[in-house]
C-alpha cells in the first residue's frame, strides 16, 4: 500500500510561503484504492485523509493524517495498516514533524523527522522490528518537505496561472533521502466521480527514481475550485497499476 503514497508524494510545493486559503481543520477524504490483479482491476483498500487542530504548548498545528487499510475480505491476503501523519503551520503548511508508521505483512517500520528550520536539519528516529531504534541527523535544502505536507501544498498552487504543457522539479525528504520528481500540467478535464462531476486540473508525474513507470502512465486529478482536492488519480509501478477514486468529501473549506 506504501505504492499508493509513493504515487502521492510526486507532487509539487514551490510556493514556500503561499498561504492557506485551500485546506480546513476539520477535512475528511474517503478513497478507494483498486490494484489491477490478473488483468481485472479490484477494490483492494481504503485510503483516508484527515486534518486537525492540535495545541501544542508553543502554538496550534495543523494534523495533516493520511492512512490506507485493506477492505477485511483482504487481510488474510495481506493485511496492511499504514500511517502517515505530518504536523504543519496552519496558515502556511509549513511542516514541523512527521510520522509514519508502515504495518504490511510481516513488515514494520516507524519513521519521525523533527525540523529545525533555522539550521535546515532534520532529526530523524526510525524503529524497525524487535524495537531496533536508529537516530540520525541530516541536512535539507529550502523548500524540500515530507510526504505529507508536500501532498497537502499542492492544493496551494495557482493552476490558472500556469499553461498546459508547463514542468515543474520538486524535492521530497523520504527515507532521510532527498528524491527529484518532475511534474507537467496538461491542463483541465470534467470527470465522473461519486462526489459527482468535477472539472479539473490534470497534472502527470514523472522521476528518475523506478517508483514509477513512466510519466504519461501517472496522473491525478484536482478539482478545479478553490479546494482543489485529489478526486481521482492512476498509476504504474513496476509490479503493476492500479487507481484511487474519491468516495466522500466532508469538511470542505470552500
């Protein structure tokens, strides 16, 4: 399931400062995760979005929570149990802790990045199995963020004011690495969803890492009004393809 959050993170943030105008904190996003299995594609998990207002003795965060599970039918299969949570300025979504735990299988992992923006250092705690615990510090460069919160800038960014075709590079923190990622605008489209029919901004995605197979065969959909929220997106990974599809929006700022 961590193929679907890879599939998010290739998104762009390079408004740095931009303000909040786009994401409320009391928002739920309910998706469907499907994955092609021998050549049929099948409703394999849920993926959720959720913010809220946490208080912290020095100022009011922003929770940025994202989680994806498998429907029952599917946990004997492989059950999965993801995640992903990042704790962020609320006018400007600028990220101040991260959290992702990852429960696959037999699998587990835990990761925490704390930043420190005056130094641009991050410090990271990650745990493995049998509580095997790693501390490492590491620089970032300005702007780079967190899966997470790199998600939730894209719904920031002016699409009016861009042309179709236009690219842009990005920098994502992932596994204490910094990763390049390349997105083109290719401009609007209406779509059917069961949140109904939404004009939206089109965008493909594309980098040099092999998490994803080739630009044209990864796009999402935004909508087009001041929320723009992920109403439907595709993929191709190496072991397959799959999509995610919108089921419900709730506490919608706009």
């Amino acid at each position: 399931m961590a193929r679907f959050f890879y599939l998010l993170i290739f998104l762009w943030s390079f408004t740095i400062n931009a303000q909040n105008t786009a994401v409320s904190p009391n928002e739920k996003l309910v998706y469907t995760a499907s994955y092609n299995m021998s050549g049929i594609l099948t409703d394999i998990a849920q993926v959720t979005m959720e913010t809220s207002n946490v208080q912290t003795s020095k100022a009011t965060l922003l929770r940025l929570k994202c989680t994806a599970a498998t429907y029952s039918k599917w946990d004997n299969f492989f059950r999965i149990r993801d995640l992903y949570e990042s704790y962020v300025s609320p006018k400007t979504l600028k990220p101040y802790l991260y959290k992702r735990n990852i429960n696959e299988g037999s699998y587990f992992k835990a990761m925490k990045y704390t930043y420190s923006h005056k130094t641009s250092t991050i410090k990271s705690v990650q745990t493995k199995k049998k509580n095997h615990v790693e501390n490492k510090d590491f620089k970032f460069s300005l702007g780079a963020k967190d899966i997470v919160s790199t998600l939730y800038n894209i719904r920031l960014v002016n699409f009016e004011g861009m042309n179709k075709g236009s690219q842009k590079t990005l920098t994502i923190i992932f596994d204490r690495k910094e990763t390049k990622a390349y997105i083109t605008y290719l401009g609007k489209e209406t779509i059917n969803t069961d949140i109904g029919t939404k004009t939206c901004y089109k965008i493909s995605i594309g980098s040099q890492s092999k998490i994803l197979e080739g630009s044209n065969n990864n796009v999402l959909w935004l909508t087009a009004d001041a929320n723009k929220i992920i109403v439907y997106g595709k993929f191709k990974i190496p072991v397959g393809n799959g999509e995610l599809k919108i089921k419900s929006a709730s506490g919608l700022k706009n």
